[in-house]
C-alpha cells in the first residue's frame, strides 16, 4: 500500500497533467549587504538582521555583571532568534545567555524549580521529569530560550491554561548598573509585574522560578476534517479538552484539528505526519497548481483526507514541542474569545479572495487570561490567530491586508511576531502601560537596554 507521500506525488502529477508555468512574481526578502568590519546577526527567519560591535557569551553570572557595566551603547539579550519583531538587533553589544543553562534548583514540597534563563525549552521537560515535576503547559517550539519565551509572553493552547510567563513565581536580573536583583509575587512586586513580560527592556534576566506540577502523560489526537465541521465545534471542543488547537489550510477547506488530555495509556504512537515535509509538499502544490485555486482545493482536500488519524501517547514534554526547519515569518494576535472566530472568517475571506501564493496553515490556539500587565492576555480569554508567510517570499502584502482585521476585533500582537503598532497604540491596548514605563525608567534610566525599536515604543 503506498505512503502519504507517494500518494501525494501521484495526485500532483495527475492534477498537473495540463500545469502551465508561470513566473514567481512574489520577491524574495532578500539579502542585506552585510558590513566588512562586523559578522551580521540575524533573526531566525532572516527579517531581522544588525551589525552588533560586540558579541558577549558570559560563562556566569558574575561575568554578565562585569560585560553589562563595562558595555558601551546599547545592551541587547538574545536567545535563539525566534523573534520576527525588531526586538533583539543592535549595532552595539549582543549578549548571548546561552552558557546559562539548566536547571539550578528545585522544591519538591511546592512543586518549583529555578531554571537558568539560558536554557532552551526542549532542554526542561526530561531533567525535569527526572526531578518528578513537569511544566504545567508549553509552547510548541523546542528551541526558544526561557528567557526569551517568557520576556515576550509565549503561550501554548488551552482554553483553561495560561501563558508560560504566567507560571513564574520569582525571577533575577541585572540591571543597568550591574547589580543582581530578584523579585517574586511578595518581593519587589511592582518590578515583578512588569518583569514577567518585560520585553528585555527591564534588565537580563538570569534565571526564573517556575511553579510546575507533577509529571503526567498526554493522549494527543490529530486528524483532517472539513474546516466547516471544526469551525462549528471550535468553543465546545476548547472547553472539553485540555489542550486544543487547530489549523486551517488556505484553499483546501480542510483543517488539522489537534486535542490532547491527560492519560495514564501506555506510551504509543502512529506514524506521525511531518509538518516540515508537510509545509513543502503544500508549497510545491501551491507551485504547481497556482493557475487553478478549484483545481488546487481538489487535490489539497484529497490528500488530507488520505491522511490516518494520528495518535500519540507520551510524556508531557515530548507531546508539547517540535521542530520547526521550514522557516517562515508570522503575524500573529490575541483576541477576545468571543470575537477570534469571526475574525478568522474575515481573514480566511481575505487571503483566499487575493493571495492565491499563501500555502503555510493559519494557526488557532485557545489561552486563558492573566493578572500580568503586559501580557497580551491581561484580564481576558483568548483566540490566538497566528498566519504565516514562507521566509523567502515578501510578507508585507499579507500582513498588511490582515492586520486591520486583527486590530478591527481589539486584537494585541505576539510580542514577538510582526507588527505595526507604535506606543499610543499600546497604551490604549493596555491599562498598565503607564507603570511598566515607570517601572522601566527607574530600573534603566539612561535607557541602556532600549534598542531603536523599543526606545520608539516607551519614549515616542
């Protein structure tokens, strides 16, 4: 019985029997002249790129405090680069945390554990585990940094589960003047509510405590149904699973529909769908049959509905996170619960009436609010609409033509993902804008950690 994948080649090669070529008239971002007398950094889509005089990989905190009081201009922290906004470069000192890495301490009695802000995510759940804890829930990403996740709010799905920085029970930092400073939910508390999202802009952050729970398994469910079908059960199926997300094909009416709940199943899988090859298959698909947008959705919709229900049985952590080698940029925003799915149609109508080149899925998750102020999901449930460009092709037509949608509904942006609102726009999106910015202010002063970007944002 031949695979997916053979089964694909053969639809394609039938449906584009009659395929005439025609130009790729979707430019590349292409590449900056980079500069003779410095190695250039770059995002990990490559939309972000500097030139950063000084590249720092301190070994320990002492020598971070050392590098940040002898540092000149501005200061800048990174992690993996998986932010698409302008958060990270700069063309005066990079610091890397990367050597600031694992688990440091924990409590078994409370259930926590102070993680070094270096670490990446797929690098916490089995030392963990080993500790008899778990992450209370994840991103999807394994390869962000703690820090970087948490600075900018990063959330995984559920409609009863909160953002990652949500879990934070107490974290450390250097500030400006080199000093190391902690805060908690009953130490420094105005400094805490800002440095749980704090952007970078507060300090950088050394390491975290997280509250977590006990290890548990997770039963996750995947399999294609008709868009319609999901659409029409997307608030119940949320409110019945613990973990539900879901993706939308553009032209192909179908969608991924994903749930996962706690188990106590043995550990098992079924063969599992790739998404890197998947997300190349829908491109050579979109290639190939881009001179029929009906002909495309008959084969699209043939191909997902070959594909066999996936089951996998397995520790939280391993269920949770992937790997993403097929680079992209993203647009991605929060909105009301009650108004995510009426905003998916709009942009669904958008794309498929004026951008037959899309091929990467839309992406919806389901986040609980918090009390963190500058947390796009203070005070209120949330749909999270992520929509994506391949990283070679030009993103700004899409996002541009989405982006009003998104604000039209009171939408925040990822802070991580592309965007194109300025500071009164964020003040009006959050009620505590104004005490971040004091907050900020008091802790950096002279603003040695506000790159051109921030600096735009809290002193525009």
């Amino acid at each position: 019985m031949p695979n997916r994948r053979d089964f694909l080649k053969s639809l394609v090669a039938v449906a584009a029997s009659t395929y005439l070529p025609m130009e790729n008239v979707f430019a590349g971002t292409g590449e900056l002249t980079a500069r003779s007398d410095r190695l250039p950094w770059k995002n990990w889509s490559g939309s972000q790129i500097s030139y950063p005089v000084n590249r720092l990989a301190p070994a320990s905190v002492a020598e971070l405090q050392e590098q940040v009081r002898n540092a000149t201009g501005v200061i800048r922290a990174v992690g993996s680069g998986h932010s698409f906004s302008a958060l990270v470069p700069t063309d005066d000192t990079l610091i890397s945390l990367n050597r600031l890495s694992g688990i440091l301490s924990h409590d078994d009695t409370r259930l926590q554990a102070t993680i070094a802000a270096g670490t990446r995510l797929g690098q916490i759940g089995q030392p963990l585990e080993a500790l008899n804890q778990a992450l209370i829930n994840m991103p999807d990403i394994d390869q962000q940094t703690l820090a970087g996740s948490l600075a900018t709010a990063t959330h995984g799905t559920g409609a009863n589960l909160q953002c990652l920085s949500a879990s934070i029970e107490a974290l450390s930092l250097v500030t400006a003047s080199g000093d190391q400073v902690r805060c908690s939910r009953d130490h420094n508390r105005e400094l805490f509510d800002a440095a749980r999202v704090g952007l970078g802009s507060l300090g950088v952050v050394t390491d975290v405590t997280l509250q977590n729970t006990r290890p548990y398994r997770l039963k996750r469910v995947s399999e294609w149904q008709p868009i319609e079908d999901i659409l029409a059960s997307a608030q119940d199926t949320a409110d019945r699973h613990r973990n539900f997300e879901f993706f939308y094909i553009p032209f192909s009416g179908m969608g991924l529909f994903d749930t996962q709940e706690i188990t106590d199943e043995p550990v098992s899988s079924t063969e599992k769908f790739d998404q890197n090859d998947g997300a190349r298959d829908l491109q050579n698909i979109r290639d190939m049959l881009s001179w029929s947008t009906t002909l495309r959705q008959m084969v699209l919709k043939g191909i997902l509905k070959s594909i066999d229900r996936e089951v996998k049985v397995a520790s939280s952590w391993q269920n949770y996170t992937s790997d993403r080698n097929v680079r992209f940029n993203e647009m991605e925003y929060h909105l009301p619960r009650e108004d995510g799915l009426k905003a998916l149609a709009e942009i669904r109508d958008v794309v498929e009436n004026n951008f037959p080149e899309v091929f990467f899925p839309f992406e919806v998750r389901f986040v609980k609010g918090d009390d963190i102020w500058l947390s796009p999901f203070y005070q209120r449930d949330t749909i999270s609409i992520a929509v994506h460009r391949f990283f070679e092709e030009d993103y700004q037509p899409l996002f541009q033509a989405v982006e009003p949608i998104f604000r039209k509904y009171g939408g925040r942006p990822h802070w991580g993902k592309l965007n194109t609102l300025n500071g009164q726009d964020f003040a009006a999106l959050y009620p505590h804008w104004g005490d971040f910015k004091a907050v900020r202010q008091e802790m950096d002063p002279d603003g040695r950690f506000l790159n051109p970007y921030l600096q735009g944002l809290f002193t525009g």
